[in-house]
C-alpha cells in the first residue's frame, strides 16, 4: 500500500499496489500494521455500504459530534465519486479547508478522514457503490451536518448535484454550527 499526505493535516490518500497477471489482480486495501507505523486508527467497529444508482447524487457533507467523532476509511467500489473531507478542527493549521480525491473502483484509492471532519462525495458514475471503515459505533444524536455548497467553504465540485435528500440540502452553513458549538 502507498500512502500519501493530503494538504490537510492528518487527511490520507491510500493506494494499493495491485499484482496483476493472468487471472486479474489482487491487492491489499488494508494492513493494520502499515496503519500502526504511521499512527492511524486501525480498529473500525463499523463498516458500512452506500449505493447512489444515479450520477452526480450527492450525500453530505456529515460528521457525528464529539465525543463520537468517527474515523472513516472510504472506498469507491463500483464506479467512481468525488470524495471531500473538511476540517472542523478549531485548533487544527487547516481548520475550515477542504480536500477531495476522485475514488473509483477502477483506481482503488482509499480516504484517510480523522476524527473531527466532515465527509460527503459526489457520484460521477451511475451505480456508485461506496465502502467505509468507521471507527465508532453510530449515534443518531450526535449525527450532524452541514451545507455542501457553503460560501465558507468554496468546495470545488466537479458537477451540479443532480440529487440529494432534503436533510443534505438542509444542514446549516459552517458560520452557524460555529455559532452554536
């Protein structure tokens, strides 16, 4: 596996390192002592699958409020997204910046998000098939979120949302979670 450092502090691009030959391929996604070595969360209580059958769904952006922040591993399994972690770490050099990465299936890319950040992606194929390994349990009354299109933020999308559920199309702007944390 490769890792790389993002330009956001504690953020990771991991990539594997298929071995192809007659049959396919095969690669390692995850070793819980090359995550060890660098100090990563390698224990995930939690994983989960999410399918958008329709291209440019969006889903987030959404964090769990302390103390359950989760540490999320994603993957593209089938398809491709666009993959955007935002840190919401007051005392963080990268408080209120963003990064993303396009994640497919075809790539095998994975996202390193540490506790404290929000998540949300948006599909670029049809049938977008989404893996995460989550760190801790969920917990309805921590779950929160906040706007994909806040002014703040400036996220550089790289289409129009062409469908999300009405509770991401709600969540307040960045300046008003502040306001209440």
């Amino acid at each position: 596996m490769l890792f790389t450092r993002t330009d956001l502090k504690d953020v990771w691009l991991l990539e594997a390192s298929p071995i192809r030959d007659e049959r396919g391929s095969f690669a390692r996604t995850f070793c819980v002592d090359e995550m060890e070595a660098r100090g990563l969360e390698h224990c995930f209580v939690q994983h989960s699958l999410s399918r958008s059958a329709a291209k440019h769904t969006l889903r987030g952006l959404h964090f769990q409020r302390a103390p359950h922040e989760e540490v999320k591993v994603v993957s593209c399994l089938n398809g491709a997204i666009w993959d955007v972690a935002v840190d919401l770490r007051p005392q963080s050099p990268t408080y209120c910046r963003w990064t993303a990465a396009e994640l497919s299936a075809d790539n095998m890319r994975q996202l390193y998000i540490p506790k404290g950040f929000a998540h949300g992606f948006l599909s670029l194929t049809e049938d977008a098939v989404v893996g995460y390994l989550i760190s801790t349990r969920y917990h309805p009354a921590s779950a929160a979120g906040m706007r994909y299109d806040d002014p703040a933020l400036a996220i550089d999308w790289p289409a129009a949302p062409a469908v999300m559920s009405e509770k991401d199309r709600n969540w307040p702007l960045l300046a008003d979670i502040t306001r209440h944390a």
